[in-house]
C-alpha cells in the first residue's frame, strides 16, 4: 500500500505530467533547501558594512552568523518530530511564513544585540525548508532514486553559496542600497516560496505512517536513532567536516577583504566559487554511486578533506598567496559536496517513517557545532590561523569519526 502511495505520489505530486515532476520536484524543493544557505551566505559582503554602522567588532558581527546557526540547529530539531506528526505541507507554511517577519525584523534592527536576536528567529524559521525538503525526498524515493535525488537536490542547493555573496555583493553596489537591502530580499524570497507551497506541493506523509506527537515519542524516536551506531557515524562525519566549514563562511569576509584586502565584489566571487565545487562533490557522488560503493566515495572525500585542510594549516601560519588559500578550500569544498550528499542518503536510507527526525539529527548537527566555530574564526582579525585550525580540525575529527563508526559498521560492509 504504501509503495503504491509513493508511486502514486512521484507521478502527481505537483500537479505536474508524469514526465515533470521530476524536475519540478527537484526545483521545488531545491528552492525549499535554498533558503538555508541564501539566508547564511547572501549577508557576507556586508559583514564590514554591519561593523561599521554599529561601532561592533568582527567577532560581534559573527555572532549574528552563530545566532542564526543555532536558529537554524534548533529549528530543525523541533520542526523534524512536529512533521513526522502533524505532515510536512502544514509546519512548512507556517514556518516559511515566520521567516519574512523574521527578515523584516531583521532589516529594522536598530542595533547589534537586537540584529544576532533576530538572526536566531530567522535561521530558526528558515530551518523548515532545510529540514523538510530532505524528508519529502525520504518520503518519495528510496535506494539508487534516492541517491540520485538527494544528489540532483544537493547540486541545486550548492547554487546558493555561489549566488547569494554575488547576490548580496549586487545588491550592496547599487549606490542607495545597504546591508538592510539583503534582508528586505529574502524577505521577498520567503514569500514567494510561502505562495508556491500553499499551491504546488501536496502532503507526502500518509496519516497512517505518522508518529503520534508527543514529548514522549519525540525522545523515544530519538533515542532509536542514537542508538544506531552508523547513524551516529555519519551524523559526526557531516556535523564536523560541515560544521567546520562555517569558520570559512564567517572568516573569509574579513580574511579576503581585510588581510588580502580585495572588493566586496571580488570577495563575493571567490566565495561563490565554491558553489561549483560542492556542486562537483554531488555530481561525483551521483555519478559514481551505482559504480563503486557509496561509503568507499565517502572514505575517499574524509580523506582529501583532511589532507587539503593540513596544507591549507601550514599556508595561513606561513601567509602564502590568496591563490593558495583559494584552491584548497575549493577542494576542500568539493569533498564537503562528496560528504553532504553521501552522509544524508546512506544515514537516511533505514529511517522510513523516522526520516524527518534523522534528517533533523542530520541537520542540526553541523549548524550547531558550526554556531560555535564561526565566531572562532575571528579571533584574531589580522590571521587567516584560527580559520585554517578550525577546518584542520574539524576535518580530522571526521576523518577519525568515519574510521571508528561507519567503516567498522558490518551491516553496510
């Protein structure tokens, strides 16, 4: 019954002919995914802006990044359990219509504190695409489908870290515009995507396959799933190799522009190259999957990453050239793609009915070790040091994660 409701569901589910949904799936919920990133990434060019208008330090201007990771980890732990009981469409409205309050909020901030506070509201309430739009995937497809998916959905996700700096850097040079500009954006952004999920997307939980809500089975539902060992495995890997990465996200801005000191728009640039390399991460892993075993492609990317992040150590403590720093974060970024995708498709591909709590688990992980990194990366505004330690690090904590939990776990050899 339910795999008919699954077939049934690829065939109609926007309201598309057969042959579109696929792709009409993929831009919606691509879109849905997009608003976590665009509302991290698309305010970085105007992070030197923010300091000067509020009289704020570096490190002060990143804790509204940090605030909006912590929204954005919480979020995702209460909006996973509410869907696996209430149904996706409904919490995803609800909350996607918070978040245009929440980037109004933001743009009238009169001053730092209120601005870190609206930050947390806003990553909170963007959570909801982020979280969900994986456990619509898990909903509708399973085995190579799903990797395939969850692969095409990572490519067009990884657009947003190469549009929203540029995005943003455009939006700042237009000569009446400041960084509330970007808010008022994405206040825009969120309401279009509140129109087109109110009319395009059907609910894809069936009644019969929730979990009944309740403090009670939220802890029951989680406890299984630490229970598992390579759950656990594949949570750790992508919570500190992704979480890791934020320190790039929040050190960069002051590294290329202050220390290397090019434009917000070359910054905005180089930051959004990124985007390419994490789309070739995906696209290896969606290439390669039904070739060579998945866990095999993610043991290779924890590999790379750590190898790339150890020389990019040793370049900021000798001050090497910005090329230097800027090809290994993109390969560094590349098995992040690599990591992401494969971590999600094989630490989801048991939960069934479980899967927006796995994808919440999944998801909250980076964004809440991430939220203690970022502000890290600033610690000393005249070294690229703290952010290329934080990525070492971070890295091989991973490295050693996959090693200990995942490679070991004989269930999936």
């Amino acid at each position: 019954m339910y795999l008919e409701q699954q077939q049934e569901l690829r065939e109609s589910l926007l309201h598309n002919p057969k042959g579109k949904t696929r792709l009409g799936l993929a831009l919606l919920l691509g879109l849905l995914a997009f608003l976590g990133p665009l509302n991290i990434d698309m305010y970085l060019p105007s992070f030197p802006g923010i300091a000067q208008d509020f009289t704020a330090s570096a490190t002060q201007v990143q804790l509204s990044l940090t605030a909006c990771l912590i929204g954005l980890a919480i979020g995702q732990v209460v909006v996973g359990p509410i869907s696996d009981a209430e149904g996706r469409k409904k919490p995803l409205l609800i909350a996607t219509t918070l978040f245009v309050l929440a980037s109004l909020f933001c743009a009238f901030a009169p001053n730092m504190t209120t601005l870190i506070t609206a930050r947390f509201l806003q990553g909170f309430t963007a959570s909801a695409g982020v979280v969900l739009s994986r456990a619509v995937v898990r909903d509708v497809f399973s085995g190579k489908e799903l990797t395939k998916f969850f692969s095409l959905l990572m490519v067009i996700n990884a657009v947003a870290p190469m549009v929203a700096p540029m995005l943003g850097g455009a939006l700042l040079a237009f000569p009446s515009a400041s960084w509330q500009t970007i808010f008022y954006f994405l206040a825009i952004i969120g309401l279009l995507i509140v129109i087109i999920v109110a009319t395009k997307l059907k609910e894809t939980l069936p009644r019969e396959k929730r979990i009944p809500s309740s403090i009670g089975s939220s802890v029951m539902t989680m406890g299984s799933l630490l229970k598992d060992r390579s759950f656990i495995g594949y949570a750790l890997v992508v919570g500190f190799v992704h979480g890791g990465s934020f320190a790039y996200v929040s050190g960069t801005p002051f590294v290329y522009q202050d220390i290397y000191g090019v434009s917000p728009q070359v910054f905005s640039v180089l930051f959004g190259i990124n985007g390419i390399a994490i789309i070739t991460g995906s696209f290896i892993i969606g290439r390669f999957s039904g070739i060579i075993p998945e866990k095999k492609l993610l043991q290779a990317a924890v590999t790379i990453a750590l190898t790339a992040t150890s020389i990019l150590l040793i370049m900021t403590i000798i001050e090497g050239p910005l090329a230097s720093l800027v090809i290994l974060i993109f390969i560094y970024m590349t098995t992040m793609g690599m990591i992401i995708t494969s971590t999600f498709t094989l630490g989801m591909a048991k939960q069934g009915h479980r899967a927006g709590s796995a994808s919440a688990v999944l998801g909250m992980l980076p964004m809440l070790l991430g939220s203690g990194f970022s502000p890290l990366a600033g610690i000393n505004e005249a070294s690229a040091v703290p952010m290329g330690a934080i990525l070492f690090t971070t890295s091989l904590i991973g490295f050693i994660a996959f090693y200990t939990l995942v490679k070991t776990d004989k269930e999936e050899g």
